[in-house]
C-alpha cells in the first residue's frame, strides 16, 4: 500500500435500503480524486451491521466496479458467527476485492481462543486476503499485539490491520517478521505525529466529507509541511467534532448531501437532521474549506 489516506466510504441508501449507485460511485471518484490510496466499502461508517445482505453485495459490486483498478479496494465482512461471515464473503467471493475487512464478533465473545477460532475458520472459507479491524469501542473485545502475532503465523492470508492502537501498531512496524504487513491507523487526532513512524496509512470515514482537507493533510506530510499538515488535521477533526455534537449519523449524512453525494447515509432508526442542524454542518464545512 502507498502512504496515504484510506477512506471509509459512507453508504448512500434510499428511503427503501436500496444502494443510491450514482451517488456511491461519484464519492468514489471524489475520493480518488483527492488521492485516497485505496477504499473500505462497508465499514463501520459504511453501515455494513445495518445494511441486508442482498445490499450488501450490490455495494461491494458497486465499489469495485468504480474503483476500476486504480486503487485496492477493502471491503467489510463483519458479523456475529462463523456461518453468518463464510455466507457473508461466499456472497461476495466473485468480486475482485483486495481484502475482507473482520471485526471480532460484536454480540458476545470472551477469550482469546474464541476470537482466533472465529477469524481463523472464515479466513480459512476464501480464496481472498483478510484485514483485521480493531475496534473495541463498539465490539467490545480488543485486538492485542500477541493476538495479532499468532494469528499471522495461522493465517497466511491475513494481509493488515486496522486499529487506533499507535503502539500496538509501532511494535507491528518494528517487527521484521511483520514486513510487507498493512498497518492502518484509525486514531485520527494524531495521524501527523505518528506519520514519521511508518505507520503511513489513516483509514477512517471523516475523509469522505473532508476531501480537501484530507488531500492537504498527506501532501503536506509528505513534504514535510508539519504546519501545513497540523492544520488540516485540526479542520478534519474539527468537523467529526462538530457532527458528535450535533448528533453523528444524522449530521454525517446532511455534510455527504451538502457535497453531492445524494442518499441517506446512515441507519434506518435515525431521526431526519433538520434546518437548524443542516445550517450548523453548512457553516462548519465552509469553514474548514470544504464548501
């Protein structure tokens, strides 16, 4: 992977869950446009617990097919059962995807041995590589260092991780036996402090909304501009910051129809943002450059 930003692509539906494909594809082309150096389709801010499964694959199809080769394309398989996430991927397997991105299973799971168990066996169901994605914030069960080293030896198909663990990813990064693994930092805060390290790569949904900002973020880092960098990290976070606040689906998906990006880009339980809402996102993002 080259050194850069990883989008993780909000999922535009209709009022029906159907795939908004013109959309999805034109978020695509703006992210490549701004210099993403690859997409998750279907991550966390992606909608994948929430969206069918029939959904699912027109939006993996979707992904890949408007990438067109230019950029790897990652895309989640996340879910609560051996047999869900092989049926999952089996629905998915003829598309030409880089890698399926797991969590650990997000309902109950306890030791070890159970999450190794669990991405071992759907690893073993695919002739596609497999990323890990730490997230224990909703999963409730985190990735360690030792998991990851054991699981590298079982699985020689397991190509990456993604996680906001910066020393879990530092020691990842030092270890040779780990060369020519991914890793992928999702603690945005400091991205242009830990960029120096290695850790080269920042996957996370707010550069779908920000891609100004993000393309000045890496292309300053790699100039070694650090104000330059700093800066359009304060505005990328400044805006997450702003639709926390705001209430983060909702807003998240009034910022992606202020872009263009048409659809509803968040879970069928959410409430509609209303003007007052949509005005505070406005104002933000023309802030920060956005609009």
């Amino acid at each position: 992977m080259n050194r850069g930003f990883v989008p993780a692509l909000g999922t535009p539906l209709d009022s029906n869950g159907r795939l908004c494909k013109e959309s999805y594809a034109k978020q695509i082309e703006r992210m490549i446009e701004a210099g993403a150096v690859g997409l998750l389709s279907m991550g966390s801010m992606g909608q994948q617990a929430f969206i069918s499964n029939d959904v699912c694959v027109e939006v993996a199809e979707t992904a890949v097919k408007a990438a067109a080769g230019r950029v790897p394309v990652f895309v989640g398989a996340m879910d609560n059962s051996i047999k869900r996430a092989k049926a999952r991927i089996a629905s998915m397997e003829h598309l030409d995807v880089t890698a399926f991105v797991l969590t650990t299973p997000y309902y109950e799971i306890d030791t070890p041995a159970q999450v190794e168990k669990y991405f071992s066996e759907v690893a073993k169901s695919t002739k596609h590589n497999i990323m890990l994605y730490d997230l224990p914030g909703v999963t409730n069960y985190k990735i360690t260092y030792d998991m990851v080293c054991r699981l590298k030896k079982e699985i020689p198909n397991l190509i990456g991780i993604k996680s906001a663990d910066v020393q879990m990813l530092r020691k990842i990064r030092l270890n040779p036996e780990f060369e020519g693994f991914n890793t992928f930092c999702s603690n945005l805060d400091i991205f242009d402090v830990i960029y120096p390290w290695g850790i080269g790569s920042i996957l996370d949904g707010m550069f779908t909304c920000t891609p100004v900002n993000g393309q000045k973020l890496v292309e300053c880092m790699n100039k070694g501009d650090r104000e330059g960098a700093a800066e359009a990290l304060t505005n990328i976070v400044a805006l997450r910051d702003k639709l926390l606040e705001l209430d983060l689906w909702p807003a998240y998906s009034a910022a992606m129809n202020l872009l263009g990006f048409e659809g509803i880009h968040a879970p069928d339980w959410i409430t509609e943002s209303d003007d007052e809402v949509i005005a505070a996102v406005k104002a933000e993002m023309e802030r920060i450059g956005e609009l």
